[in-house]
C-alpha cells in the first residue's frame, strides 16, 4: 500500500512551513523524524535535486526569505497527496468515492498517467498555484489554488517558471511533466479515472 503521504520521508510531514530548507531538521541527523519509507531510501541525496538546490538557494523562501532560517534544502521532492493522503478534502464531496481510501496501486484508474512523486519551486508562480514546496505533500487543484510541479528543469531563456519538473509515475515510469497548461498538475494527479473533475 502507498505509505501517508504527509509521513512518507519525514514522520511529521516535511516540517511544513521553513522546514524544507532547515539544516537543524536533516534526517541524517535526526533519524528519530524519519517516516515510512526512509528506511528503504536512507541517503539523504536521494531526496534532493542537485538542481533544486541550486535554483531554491538563488530564488529563497518566500515564507521567511532566508532571513529566519539559511536556504539549505533539505529534500525536493514531495508525494502526491490523492494517494493515500489528505486531499480527498480539497475537493468537493460528490467526488470522495473512490479516493476517500484510496490506499493502493490497484485502485488507482490509469498508473500511467497518475504521478507518485514529483517536485515543487520553492518560490510562488501567482498564475499556478498560492503554496510554493512547504512540506513533502504535494495537493493539487483544478485552478490556481494550491500546489503545482516545479518549473525550473529546461526553463526557456532562463524564465524559471515556465520550466518543466520531473515525476515518478505510480507504474514506475519517469518523465517530464508541465504545471502548464493550469490545472495540468491536478490532471496528473487525479486517481480516479476520467472523467477529471473540474470545481
């Protein structure tokens, strides 16, 4: 079964909020806040994007600009939230069967086409989403309302949000995926089958 999605890589969901590029809560050092699936992934560089790392120390946190807490990322990486998570409740009640307890690949419609993990900016892109990376849950809406894929990777002519992100499918492929056009994060997401909600 799909591990919780807020405790897949940190018990307490990535310290939402700064936490993502706090040093003092790396799990290396701290292997008493590591979540489920740590014990198969214990390596710290497995859960970062060398170039995240880069991107997100040039363009901050819009949360606390680096002034309260340096910009050292800890991970890059965050899991779908339709998967065994909490986002069942962004949407509205008429489509909560189905993914209410959706818990494995099996009932997962299209493996395919539905993404496991991807990454997110650690900056706001107004016309995406309002929640750059601030925990290791990633939680998808049809419009601009909450999380959406990183778009920093191939960025044209250096324009790092028109960029692309990369994701692990639930069948275990890999590819490169857009936020654009909006809501195409959402699309990705949705592990119900067509037809794709749109609320």
């Amino acid at each position: 079964s799909f591990p919780y999605s807020f405790s897949w890589l940190y018990d307490d969901g990535g310290f939402v909020g700064c936490g993502w590029h706090d040093a003092t809560k790396n799990i290396i050092d701290n292997p008493d806040r590591a979540g489920q699936l740590w014990p198969y992934l214990e390596q710290k560089d497995i859960h970062m994007c060398p170039e995240f790392y880069v991107v997100a120390r040039m363009m901050g946190c819009p949360g606390c600009d680096g002034r309260a807490i340096p910009i050292e990322p800890q991970y890059s990486y965050s899991m779908n939230s339709y998967l065994n998570g909490d986002a069942w409740g962004a949407v509205p009640q008429r489509f909560h069967t189905g993914i209410k307890d959706l818990k494995t690949e099996s009932q997962v419609k299209n493996p395919a086409r539905v993404f496991f993990f991807s990454e997110e900016n650690s900056w706001l892109v107004p016309e995406l989403g309002n929640a750059p990376i601030n925990d290791n849950n990633l939680r998808a809406t049809p419009g601009t309302g909450n999380d959406h894929f990183a778009t920093y990777h191939k960025a044209p002519s250096g324009d790092l949000n028109k960029g692309f992100a990369n994701a692990v499918f639930v069948d275990s492929h890999v590819e490169r995926v857009s936020a654009y056009p909006v809501g195409n994060t959402f699309v990705l997401s949705w592990p119900g089958g067509a037809p794709i909600p749109n609320f």
